[in-house]
C-alpha cells in the first residue's frame, strides 16, 4: 500500500506531539504517549534530515529505502529509529505506517534494538562516571576565581620578562575591582602565592626575597583584618624559605624554619613544616657549603618524625619525613664542601641511609645521585687536604671504584634506579684523575669507553667526562698520555662538546709534561683566534699562560727562555692596557725564573738566562702587588748555581739574595739544601756567621736549627 502524506504533514504531527529534535548531539525524544524517538545527527544538513522523514513516511512508493545498497544506507546524513514501550506505534501513525516494509522490518526486531539502546545506555553512564571528574574540573574552571588563580600561575612560569611585576599588577587590580563592585570575588591565598612564587622564579634573584616578604607581610595584615581567605599557608612560607635558599640565605631560612615549628606546636597545624620546608633549608646549607648544618637539620627532622610516631601524631609523622632528596642533598653538601674529612663524613651518612633502607623505609632509597655524591666526595679528598699521604689517597680511590661496582653490580640485579649514568661516571673518572696510582688514566679511559659502548649508547658525550679523562692524562707520567689528551680535546671540538679553558690546559700541562712545549704553544695561539671569532669559554688567562711557560720551562728547547720570555712580555703588555684576564701573577714569574734556571747551551746563553732570572727576581721584589715566595728565593739560588760561575760576584749575588730571603721569613729546607750544593759548607758557614748565627753542625744545617724569625712566613705552597 502506498502512503501519501506530505512532509510537512509528517512535520506538523511530530511537533504536535511534541517532538523535539536536537541536532547537537544523539539523543532519546518522547513524544508525550510512551514512544521514544531515536535522532543521531552526523552533520548539519538540514535537506538530508527532511528527505529522510519522506523516505519513513512512505512518500517513495517502488521502496527505495529498502533498494539501497549497504554502502548508501551507511552514508545516510540522518537516520530515525524509534521502539515503544507498548509494542506498538502512537494512534496518529500505526494505520499509515503498518504495511511499510522497512518499518515491519524494524518492528520484527524491536527486542534486539531495545538491548542495543540499553547497550548505549549503559555505556553513556560509564562514559559520564569516567569523565565526572574532568567535567566538574571544567565546569570549576568557569568560576571567576579559579580563573584568575590559573593566569597568576601562567603568569609566574610562563618566563616572559617582567612576569612577576605583572603578575602582582593583575593581583591589585582585581582586588580593586572587586572592591568597587565590578568583580564577582577576591583573590585567595593561592593567588597570592602564585605571584609570591612568580618573584621566586624570576630573574631579578636579589629582589626576589623583598617583594616575597612584602606580600606575606600582606597576607599576614589582611588576615588579620578578617579576611580568612588570604591567611599564609605551608606553601606561602615554603616559597619564602626556598627563595631564601636561592640568595644563600641559610640562616634566615632555618629561622622561618623554627618560627614555623613553633607555631605548629601552638596549634596552627596548617602551616607547620613539611618535608619541602626542610629540604628546603637543608639545600640553603648546602649552597653556601656548610654540611655539617645541614646535616643537624636533617638529624632534626629525622628526631621530630619520629617523635610524632611514637606519640601517635600520624599527619606530622607523614608530613615530615626524610627522603631520598633530603639525604641526597646532605651528601651533596658533603661533596662540593672543601672541610677536612668530608668524604668520611659522606660516606658515614651513605651508610646510615643504606641500613634505614634495608630495615624498611624505602623513602629512603639510595639512587645513582646518592653513589655520585659520596664518590665525588671521595674524588676531592686532595682538594679538602685530609691527607698527602699516597696510600691513604689511594685507599679513597679505592673506596670510590668499590662504590662503584657495588652500585653496577645491583643494577645489574634488577634495581633500574642504580643504572649508572655520565654523572657517575664523571665523579669515578675524576676520582681516578686526581689520584696518584700509575695506571689511573688508562683505568679512567676504559670507564669511558665502558661508558659509551655499555650504558649511555644513545646519549650525547658527556663534557665533563672527556674533561676529567683529559685531566687524568695532565697528571699522568704515561708515555703517550699528551698524545692520547689531544685526541681526546680533537674528539669534543669535533662532536661540538664545547671544551672550556680549563680542558685547554689540561692539555697545555699534558703536553708541557712530555716535552711538546711548542705543541703546547700552538693550542694557545689556537685558542687566541677562537676567542677572537666569539668563543668566550676558551678566552686565554693567566693559567693558560703559566702553563704554557711551564711547559718551555719543561723543555729541551735551547731558545726556551726567549720563548718564555716573550710569553711574559706580552702578559705584561696586556696588563699594561687594563686587562686583567692576563695579568702576571708570582707563579708567572716563578715559571720564568724556573725556565732559566733550566736553562742550558753555550756561554752566551747562559749569561742571558742569569740576567733573565735576576731581571724577573726583582720585579718580584718591586711590585707590590706580587708577593715573593719560599719558591721564589729557591728558584733564583738554583739559576745562581746553575748558570753563574764561582768568583767574588758569584757568592755576593748568593749573599744578598739569602739575606733578603731571611728578612722576609721564607727560609726553608729546600733553600738551605740549594745553598749548600752552590757555595759549599765553608761559605754558608761564613754567610750564616754575617747574620748573627753560628750553626752547631758543619753539614746538612736543618731548617729547625735556625732562628724562628728566618722561617716565620714558610706556609705557601705557590708551585712552578
């Protein structure tokens, strides 16, 4: 039977009834007597959707719906299903629509269609259960306030310049809107800790702990007006301590520190410490390297969590709890300080942190920064003077490659967290490269090469390491260690590494040790051209100069003294025209004292180098700002010795020099030994007897024999 009903029959029944489409999104319709219309709109072509209501209202009457293929009936724009609770179409259609093919079809299978719609039912409610959260975040989002709290903390990290005084601008202007009426509410302490944060994070350090004083004194004048709303909190306070930290502030941050347990114990639990606040403090210690009160406050904080369990106070237990941080930064501080017995001290603190690990407290974990840390305590234990004795220097190498198997050995266990990296690896190299053993640089450089090929196969070579390595090859007496520190310094220029003037000279000193001075004289002409082209982190020093001295002083050259020479001028050239970067310092004209001294050839030549010498020594002697040393007076007694013949000028020049050496308090065994080999036991006998003193041996005078006032200022340990 072939229906004949206009669309906008059709139309006029389904708005009668009270149908509303919706073409936002899929959606159930009622028609006001039990029937349930399903609409899903894909896109918004309103033509489609109409034809599809002629094509259900049997307007084609060949049946056209049914004749299309699969493909179509999948492209269809809008597609109308609909169930009833009673098993039957509304009074006004059911007539009309009975003998409709598609419809029969539809109603043959209304059970199955009513489980796909409970099907879809039930998914939606999942789906609006998963996103409940998200949807309420948004819906928040829309509040005025939590608005202007998320541009405040854009504002404070976005680094624009100028964000915090920025920040701080919007803060004002919405409280002053808000006071005139024009703004729904006020900031909150989050705002205000937003723009306190936005100060602790710019650049402008210095000022950063005023302007973060000036708002929490704000905060704290607000609050006590009765606005509740902007009353510090922990994280109001935290920001202060660690911008503190940032200015090396230590002491002032421990007072806030106390202030902020005080108040804790007299009832305001909302700002009491956590364990930000004491890492915090601990870092502040740490930065201006002083462990051992960093260590205290750690000890502190360990004594207060446990006193908060055993009196059944759960929340300051859980609120204050070391960690792996808080350890870490201890041991840090330990590292990087230059006190005596630091790297026991480490290594004491490492182990404690090992056995609270192994009876259970695993926020305490040691990780690979922990092993770094107490290994390069261990690296510098030369730098901290806890001993010169090379067996007890070695027996800290040792106890830095031991910490580093054990860490390896557990990696390779199972434990992710110990996968050594370029950090560790650096600390071990740089142990070794200070260390006094023969075979430390080949051993740093197969830990590199470990390094590369095993662990850090896709990460980019580290500069510290090749530095270290270069450094180990600077110290070593190896026979190709110069060869090996320049193919090492070629490999980071070529792979854009950035070696800095500290890497050149390593280099410089590797070489000077195996006689390359005029390799060593290249480098520096080298780095003089980079400079020159804009490489600032290679500019030429006064240590690059030195060692490149140092290095003729070393060499076999016979014109090494004009070389060394000619180095100086220059340096003093420089110096003359306001540079300080080159400007000679003792160890300068010790070297080129030392490089005459060393000096050898033909008569000629050696009558320069005496004058060189001598020339030099009284410069020293001059200027004011160069302060002679115990090396200095051996120096020139050793090229009196070595390049001035025995006679009457010979031993004059030899007296004055020693009685200058008196006066200044700088005799010590070295120059009593120097002095002995160049005018013999007779004439030192002679020398002493001028100055008032008889020794009461006739050989080997020993530097405590003589009068404490020759010897008063013997404590430098300027070196060649």
């Amino acid at each position: 039977m072939t229906v004949s009903i206009s669309k906008w029959v059709l139309y006029s029944i389904f708005m009668r009834e009270g149908v509303v489409a919706i073409f936002n999104r899929p959606c159930f319709l009622n028609s006001g007597n039990g029937d349930y219309f399903f609409v899903q709109r894909q896109r918004d072509q309103y033509e489609k959707y109409n034809e599809m209501y002629m094509k259900t209202a049997g307007l084609y009457s060949d049946h056209v719906w049914a004749q299309e293929n699969d493909e179509e009936k999948n492209n269809m724009t809008e597609t109308v299903k609909y169930h009833s609770r009673d098993h039957g179409f509304h009074d006004i259609m059911s007539q009309n629509l009975a003998d409709f093919p598609p419809i029969l079809e539809l109603k043959e299978k209304k059970i199955r269609t009513n489980e796909k719609i409970k099907e879809r039912i039930r998914k939606r409610k999942k789906r609006d259960h998963n996103q409940n959260t998200r949807e309420k975040a948004i819906a928040k989002g829309r509040d005025p306030l939590i608005s202007l709290n998320i541009n405040l903390d854009f504002l404070a990290k976005s680094g624009q310049k100028n964000s915090a005084r920025r920040a701080e601008e919007l803060l004002l202007r919405i409280e002053a809107l808000h006071g005139e009426g024009y703004y729904p509410v006020k900031p909150d302490r989050v705002s205000y800790n937003a723009v306190m944060n936005a100060h602790a994070i710019s650049s402008d350090v210095e000022n950063s702990v005023l302007e973060i004083k000036r708002l929490l004194r704000r905060m704290e004048d607000l609050s006590d007006l009765g606005n509740d709303n902007v009353k510090p909190n922990i994280v109001s306070y935290n920001t202060l301590i660690t911008s503190l930290a940032q200015n090396n502030k230590a002491e002032e941050a421990e007072q806030y520190l106390i202030k902020m347990e005080k108040t804790y114990q007299n009832g305001a639990t909302e700002i009491g410490p956590n364990t930000i606040t004491f890492n915090s403090c601990i870092n502040a210690y740490a930065r201006v390297k002083q462990p051992q009160k960093a260590e205290d406050v750690l000890r502190r904080m360990i004594a207060i969590s446990v006193k908060a369990s055993e009196s059944g106070n759960d929340r300051q237990r859980d609120d204050i709890k070391a960690n792996t941080i808080t350890f870490n930064t201890v041991l840090h501080a330990w590292a990087v300080s230059k006190k005596r017995g630091s790297a026991t001290r480490a290594q004491r603190l490492f182990d404690h942190m090992k056995k609270l690990y192994q009876a259970g407290n695993y926020d305490v974990k040691p990780d690979v920064f922990s092993y770094a840390s107490v290994i390069s305590a261990l690296a510098k234990t030369g730098d901290n003077h806890i001993t010169k004795n090379i067996e007890v220097d070695s027996s800290f190498v040792e106890r830095a490659l031991n910490l580093f198997d054990e860490m390896e050995r557990l990696f390779v266990a199972g434990d992710e967290d110990l996968r050594p990296n370029a950090v560790v690896f650096s600390a071990v190299i740089n142990a070794l490269a200070r260390s006094q053993r023969k075979d430390s640089a080949r051993q740093a450089h197969d830990l590199l090469l470990k390094m590369k090929n095993q662990y850090c196969k896709n990460e980019k070579d580290d500069m510290i390491c090749y530095s270290s390595l270069i450094g180990a090859y600077s110290r070593s007496e190896e026979k190709y260690a110069a060869e090996f520190a320049v193919e090492l310094l070629n490999h980071m220029v070529n792979n854009d590494l950035r070696p800095n003037s500290q890497t050149y000279c390593s280099v410089i000193t590797a070489l000077g040790r195996h006689d390359k001075a005029e390799e060593a004289q290249m480098i520096l002409e080298d780095m003089e051209i980079m400079f020159a082209s804009g490489n600032d982190d290679v500019q030429p020093n006064t240590i690059i100069f030195n060692a490149v001295i140092g290095a003729w002083a070393r060499s076999s050259d016979i014109l090494k003294v004009d070389k060394a020479q000619s180095l100086l001028q220059r340096m003093e050239a420089e110096s003359a025209k306001g540079s300080t970067m080159n400007e000679p310092d003792i160890i300068t004209y010790n070297s080129v004292i030392n490089t005459a001294a060393n000096s050898f050839g033909s008569r000629k030549l050696k009558k320069k180098a005496i004058l060189v010498a001598m020339d030099n020594f009284k410069k020293v002697l001059f200027f004011d700002n160069i302060q002679q040393t115990s090396i200095t007076y051996f120096l020139c007694v050793k090229a009196i010795r070595k390049l001035r013949s025995p006679g009457t000028t010979h031993d004059e020049i030899l007296s004055k020099v020693f009685k200058l050496c008196c006066r200044d308090g700088l005799v010590n065994q070295r120059i009593l030994t120097q002095l002995e080999m160049t005018c013999g036991d007779k004439k030192m006998k002679q020398m002493m007897a001028s100055l008032g003193f008889s020794p009461s041996k006739s050989f080997s005078l020993s530097a405590k024999e003589i009068p404490n006032e020759w010897k008063a200022h013997v404590h430098d340990n300027t070196v060649v």
